[in-house]
C-alpha cells in the first residue's frame, strides 16, 4: 500500500490585482493591463508529531503575506533581456525598444524573473514560500504545488519536489 498526504489552501485572501504586460514570440510586447489573479498552494510529504503534512495556519498566513506584497502593483521583470528598468529618481523607467512607461517606485514590484507570465509568477510565489519557510526554519514539505489564475479558468500550475 502506498500513501501521501497532502494540503491544500485555497482562500478567498489569496487575491491580488496586479498591472503587467509581457513579451512574446521574440518581439511582441503586450500593452499594459492588469488581473485579478487567485493561487492556490498544495504540499505534500511525511506526517510530522502533530500529524500534519504543514501547519494549515501558518502555511495560510505566509503565503498570504506574499500574495499582499503583490496587491496593487505593477509588476516588473528584474530578468528580461527584453524590457529594461531604468532607475529614474523616485520611477522607474520601463522601456521596451521605442516604448517607455514610468511608474512611481513604491508602486512596483521587480521580480527577480524574466517575463511577467502566470507560470513565471506561479514558480515565484513557490520560491518565495520555500524561502520564508527557511527563514521560519520550518520544515520543508518534499512537495508543492502552487496554482495561479489569470483569468477565469486559466491557470498556470508550478510543480516542485525538494
Ligand atoms: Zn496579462
């Protein structure tokens, strides 16, 4: 017999309304727009003490802390050889070959990712847990799944095993 266990938090908190625009098929860039994107987040592994895959709360109320730090901004990739971020006193300066946009700094977020799309944001906001989970020093799960849609129905889903 074999079996896994696995969480899963699904919250009507993990919401963020985001700006973004991405490239595509090598020189396409999309015009700015914005989602209201939901995730979900999955892990999986050994039962601890307590008989836990994860504590529900703190999985809940981490990875909801990520999701707030995305909350009404505009967000920017860090990695893109395509679009670049220039630092223009309090904006940044977002260009993208003849095009440029600027947005107050306090009002961003730059990714450490190179293009904006919902898998790339999906695998961020995983990495993010697993690294406040470290900092935490909270058990890591051998398994996460993060889900994250763009709009209804479509979903991006980031797979991981330690
Ligand atoms: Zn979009």
């Amino acid at each position: 017999m074999a079996e896994r266990y696995k969480v899963r938090v699904e919250k009507d908190t993990f919401v963020f309304s985001a700006g973004h625009f991405i490239t595509y098929d090598g020189d396409h860039c999309e015009r700015l727009h914005g989602h209201n994107y939901r995730a979900a987040v999955e892990v999986a592994g050994p039962l601890d003490e307590n008989h836990y895959v994860f504590d529900f709360i703190a999985l809940r109320d981490i990875f909801a802390a990520i999701i707030a730090s995305l909350d009404h901004r505009m967000l920017l990739p860090g990695q893109s050889d395509k679009i670049h971020v220039h630092d223009e006193s309090s904006n940044w300066k977002v260009t993208y070959k003849e095009r440029f946009w600027s947005f107050p700094k306090e009002e961003c977020v730059i990714l450490p990712i190179s293009n904006t799309t919902t898998e790339l944001l999906a695998r961020w906001l995983g990495l993010e847990l697993i690294a406040r989970f470290d900092n935490k020093e909270l058990r890591l799960p051998s398994q996460m799944t993060v889900h994250l849609e763009e709009n209804f129905g479509q979903w991006a889903v980031w797979d991981w095993s330690a």
